[in-house]
C-alpha cells in the first residue's frame, strides 16, 4: 500500500478555516466573474479538506508524477472547488488566475480542462463522464501494477478519487461505467457521492428516487451510506474503510447540504448555478466567522494547505523505491518508463514498413474489418502497451487477436470486454489513455458512435490519442436494414475539430490508418472499417507513401486528365472501374482516393492542389451524405451519395438500388464535363454579344 500522509494541524480554529477558506474562494470567485456554480463548492468543502489534506497522494511541484493518486471532479460544474483546492495546495495557478475564472484565456474555465489548469487529470462538465474516466485511470491502475509490481516493490500503487453529484448519478452512463467497475473488482476506485438532494431545477426527489446505496451494492461496490458530509472526522474515517477494502470500488454516500454556510440559499437550488450576491456573500461570511476581504487567505492558511514538501516527499520515496527495483528489474523499469513516457518502440516504424510491404506483396481482396485484425495481429505483439475491447461485437469488429487476454476481477491482461455499454467504453478508454502507459482503442458498429458521441467529443477536446474503431461502415452490411446502417456518421465525425477520421479502401491504407492512429499523440483517432470485402487497390511506390498524407492520386491517366474523380472506403473500387470505362471513351480521368480528410486538409497548399487541380472538374463518391463533400467538389461538381436512410437487403442488392455502380459514376463524370463545357460556351456567346 502507499504511504500514509502525516496529519494536519488539529486545532479547531485551522479546521474550521482550512474548510471555510473553500468557501470563500468559491463564493468570492462566482461573485466576481457573475457566473458559476457556488454550492457544490460549498457543500463539499469539508469532504475535499479531509481527502486532499489526510489522504491525496501528490506533488504539486511535479503534477505528472507517475504514481500520485488521480482526482477527478466528476460534478465539473463545481470546478471553483477544484481551483481552490490546486492553489492552496501550491500548483502552478495563481491567486490572479482564480479572480480570473471564467474568463477569456484564463487557467481557471468554467469547467475543469486538461492541459489548461495544472493538476487537473481529464476534462469534465458533461455530468457522468468524469465518474467514468475514472473507472478507466483505475483499470490502467490495475492493468499496470499486475504487469509491473514485483514483491517488495509495488512501483504502480495508487488511488483514484472521484467526486460526483446527484446529476452524474441520473445519467445513464454512471449506470454502464460503474457495473463494469464492480464487475471488475477495482479497489482502488474511491467516489464520494455529493447527496445533497439539489439540482438546477430543484429538489431531486421529484425526478430522482434511486436507492442509491442498493444500486452500488447490486453492482458489487462496497457503500457506506449516510455519512455526515460536513462532519470531517466521519469522513475520515470513512475513506480509512474505503481504503481497507481492496477487492472492490468504495462508494461513500455524503449526506450534504448545498451552499452550506449561507443562511439564506443554503440547501435551495438558487445556490446551484448563479453567484449569490453581495449580500447574501456578506452575510455568509458571518455565518461561517470569515471576516477577510475577497482573495485574501491568511499566510497561517497557506501553510496549513501547502502540500509541496509533502509531496515531493513522498515521490522521493517513491523514486528511491523505482531506482532499486530498476536495479532489480532493469527491463521492467526501463519498459514502465518507456510507456508512461509515451514513448513506441524503437522497432515500430520499421515494423509498420514491413507489415505495409507484406500486404501490398499479397494483394489480397477482403473486408477492412479483416484487414484491421490483420493489422492488430502483426504490431500488438511489439505494442504491450495496446489494451483492445468492444461493445459486445469482438466477433464483428475483429478487435480481437491471438494474443488478446480477458481482463478480469482477478487477473490483469489487454483486452476488456465492455458488454453493450458503448458510451461508457468510449469514456473508460479516455480515462485509460489520460491515465498513461497505455494505447486504448476499442470498436462498435459506426452507426453505435452516436452511442459514444459525447465521449468522442471530450477526447477531441482534450486532444488525447485514445483510437475509436467503428466497422460496418456503410448500406454495405446489408440484412440489419436502416437502424444499424450509417449515413451521416462518417461526415459528423469528420467535422469534430482534432478527430481524425480514416476511411480505408483495402489493405494497405487500413495498415497506414492504424500506424497513424498509434503514433497520434495531439488527438483521437476513429477508423471505419467495411464489413464486406474490397479489392486490392495496384499503387505506385509514390502513391503508396503519401497514403499517409490523408488523400493522393491513386490513378493516373495517360494523359492529361479531363476530370477527377474523389472517393473513400469501398467507393474507391467503383471509382477505379468507372475510370476504365471513361478511359475507353477517350476521356482521361484521374481517381484520388482520400482516406482521411481530416489528414489530407492539414497539408501544404502545393500538395492539395497538386492532387485536386483548381478548376478541374470533380465528382467525389461516398456512401454517405452529400453535403460534406461540396468543399472539395464545388457547386458545379457532383456528389454521389445517400441522403436518405437505407433499407434492409443483401449488400449487392442495396448498392446498385442506391445507385452505387461503376456505370452511374462515368455518366456523373460526363455529366459534370458537359455542364463545363456548356458553361464555356455560354461564357463564349456571352462575350461575342458583348
């Protein structure tokens, strides 16, 4: 177990302020911005004294310190708490940046942001999210001390620490993300449950009669209900019990009161979401015995919160302890590093080198869901790091490959069966890939990322590399009809700013969307693959590498080209047979393939226009919607595309009735070259009247 944290100065007069100093930090701050969420702060100050000054492992002068406790601040709408708590502890956020909150460029936003404020381990706000990162920095927890821990040496041993509200509790995400969490036994999850029976619209038990306690019970968590959450040596003890138990995550039930220290708007909705008001902040400073101006904390406070010494204490025993288990285990510790780093193989761009040779060697014509298997199985032997799962679909996603362990209550491994729980899995993979040492991807049908779409969206926000992968890509898979086929999606994601989006044709660019994706470390990344087969795509060597440039010309004619054809995914191949039909009639056309728009729009001006020649008439070709693909084809292009839903029939069947054919693709070239050249024409007649 780690090490205990010495105890704070007992008096009572440094009890009651150390508490009250949250208070007015949080009132005086919503006070000066006019906007914020004053009374989680409040009603919790006593919960984070206790955790934060008794039991929080960390080290404010080094806040990526491998192994310090993780604290999530699920209720992210009381994100003042959080500042506070950062600040007297002595992180880098200042007393100016706390007058700052709320506003433009601050470190202190309106909800907690990863990599904006020092100290904060994942982004939160959307209510339930927070609860389930945790559940993913627990499991990489879990994951690493059962590959890495040796006897005597327990190098990954820590904590994650979660607060959350009444609102992350209704949402349904808290429901999948903490049964798998008691499923999977993690002891080291601890929550506290901010049950002070408030929400914006009021009271809760109009709208929310859960048992809670039963609830967590039923999923395997061990609860300890009704504790007083402003009496701090209750809560003490409390999370002494949490900690006792190590075969399952805690739950304590905090019995609270919002805006506790306001005699007017404590235990009222009006405490919620709205700064309380001069008035109303003076007489809660009487109330509570704090008679200092706003932002002005006593020195004697300061000292008492100040956590530096203690923290880089405690990492120095920690580093010592590294340093005799590197002796120990020099490969073990030099992998450990290694993965929290972030750093890949010194062997994997040569790996990926030749995994890309061998496929364009075999040349073989299969789906891309296939093809991503085949991917996973040559580079996760080299890749430990790479922990896998899906939504209940293993069998249709193919995430799975040979080397793929179930991870269990009872044994580490690197494959995580989520159940049918798609927007939990998508936000437990951002807690493992926030976590570190870890690589997280993890599948579900396409048309399911709807399921996932706000986690998705907070991982683009936070810029991590979590991969998403999503098969059945299209109308192509067929019998399942319009409820799983995806139309819209594909375009959605793409316009998702930091979400990079790969839709491969064959083989070989679903290899380089995966290399892509792995190496990524400013983003996720999602892959969508087909379910049915596709051909082998003949590429030059040049071709070949600018696959990675998101879009290239795949074809070439000849001579020069009249036209240009833009497709991705399985339209690519309809793309290619169209060019041979043309190029029987005389006309000269050239076929790009753009697996990933995204990459292909983030690259330098000469090389888009040298692949999409300004003024040259386009068609692109996507089983999808039409709109997104106007920026690059022009209002006198052509877009073959669906807007509409599908329908249920044998894939075949589904292609040629939506008009996805190799014939339907020549005649929207021809169509797009007669409108050019009836445009000349008429610009000609034009002028000659003139």
């Amino acid at each position: 177990m780690n090490i205990e944290l010495a105890e704070p100065p007992t008096t009572a007069i440094t009890q009651r302020d150390a508490v009250n100093v949250l208070r007015a930090l949080a009132m005086d701050a919503v006070q000066k911005a006019n906007s914020g969420h004053p009374g989680m702060p409040m009603g919790m100050a006593e919960i984070a004294e206790v955790l934060w000054r008794r039991h929080l492992r960390h080290n404010p002068a080094n806040s990526k310190w491998a192994d310090r406790d993780r604290f999530v601040l699920s209720n992210g709408h009381g994100s003042m708490l959080q500042y506070a708590l950062l600040h007297l502890a002595g992180y880098d956020l200042s007393i100016d940046e706390l007058k700052r909150f709320r506003q433009l460029h601050s470190k202190t936003p309106g909800h907690p942001e990863f990599g904006v404020t020092p100290g904060v381990e994942t982004t939160t706000g959307p209510l339930g999210q927070g609860i389930s990162n945790a559940v993913g920095f627990a499991i990489a927890e879990k994951l690493l001390a059962a590959e890495f821990n040796r006897e005597g040496f327990d190098v990954v041993d820590h904590y994650t620490y979660v607060f959350l509200g009444d609102g992350c509790m209704m949402e349904g995400i808290s429901h999948e993300a903490c049964s798998l969490a008691g499923t999977l036994g993690l002891g080291k999850l601890i929550a506290f449950y901010d049950d002070n029976g408030i929400s914006i619209d009021g009271r809760v038990d109009g709208w929310f009669t859960d048992d809670t306690p039963k609830r967590f019970e039923s999923y395997g968590w061990h609860v300890l209900p009704n504790i007083d959450g402003h009496d701090s040596e209750a809560m003490h003890r409390a999370i002494v019990a949490a900690k006792a138990v190590a075969d399952r995550p805690s739950l304590i039930c905090c019995k609270t009161v919002i805006a506790k220290g306001s005699p007017n708007k404590a235990g009222t909705h009006e405490a919620h979401g709205a700064a309380l008001g001069d008035k109303e902040i003076a007489a809660t400073r009487a109330a509570i015995g704090w008679d200092h101006p706003p932002f002005d904390i006593p020195a004697h406070l300061y000292d008492a919160w100040d956590a530096c010494d203690q923290g880089t204490a405690a990492e120095v025993i920690w580093q010592r302890k590294f340093a005799a288990y590197a002796r120990r285990y020099p490969s073990e510790a030099h992998e450990l590093e290694r993965r929290m780093n972030g750093e890949l193989p010194e062997s994997f761009e040569a790996r990926v080198r030749e995994l890309i040779a061998k496929v364009n060697d075999e040349a073989e014509t299969i789906a891309t869901r296939k093809a991503s298997q085949n991917t996973i199985e040559a580079l996760a032997p080299s890749l430990p790091e790479l922990v896998g799962g899906s939504a209940d679909l293993a069998g249709s996603n193919l995430t799975l490959w040979s080397g793929s362990k179930a991870i269990s209550r009872d044994c580490g491994g690197n494959y995580l069966y989520y159940g049918v729980r798609e927007f939990a899995m998508a936000a437990i993979m951002n807690g493992i890939t926030l976590h570190g040492g870890f690589i997280a991807y993890g599948g579900t049908f396409l048309t399911f990322s709807d399921y996932c779409r706000n986690a998705l969206r907070m991982a683009a926000l936070m810029r991590i590399g979590t991969i998403f992968v999503f098969t059945h890509d299209s109308i192509g898979l067929g019998e399942d009809g319009p409820t799983h086929q995806p139309i819209e999606h594909a375009a959605t994601l793409r316009l998702m700013p930091n979400m990079d989006v790969w839709r491969p044709c064959d083989t070989a660019e679903s290899v380089v969307a995966w290399a892509a994706a792995i190496e990524r470390r400013d983003g996720p990344t999602s892959l969508l693959f087909s379910r049915q087969n596709v051909p082998f795509q003949s590429r030059s060597s040049e071709a070949l590498a600018n696959i990675r440039r998101g879009g290239y010309v795949l074809v070439e004619p000849a001579s020069a080209p009249y036209a240009l054809i833009i497709a991705t995914g399985s339209e690519v191949s309809l793309a290619v047979e169209a060019q041979k039909l043309l190029a029987k009639g005389g006309i000269p056309v050239r076929v790009v393939s753009m697996p990933a728009t995204n990459v292909f729009d983030r690259q330098d001006e000469s090389y888009k226009e040298g692949v999409l020649p300004p003024g040259l008439p386009c068609v692109a070709v996507e089983a999808g919607v039409t709109d997104f693909w106007r920026k690059y084809v022009g209002r006198s292009g052509e877009v073959l595309g669906i807007d509409r839903f599908g329908d249920s029939a044998p894939a075949g069947e589904l292609f040629r009735h939506f008009g996805f054919t190799a014939e339907r693709v020549a005649e929207a070239v021809k169509a797009v070259l007669a409108r050019q050249a009836g445009s000349r024409l008429q610009k000609r007649a034009e002028a000659r009247v003139g």
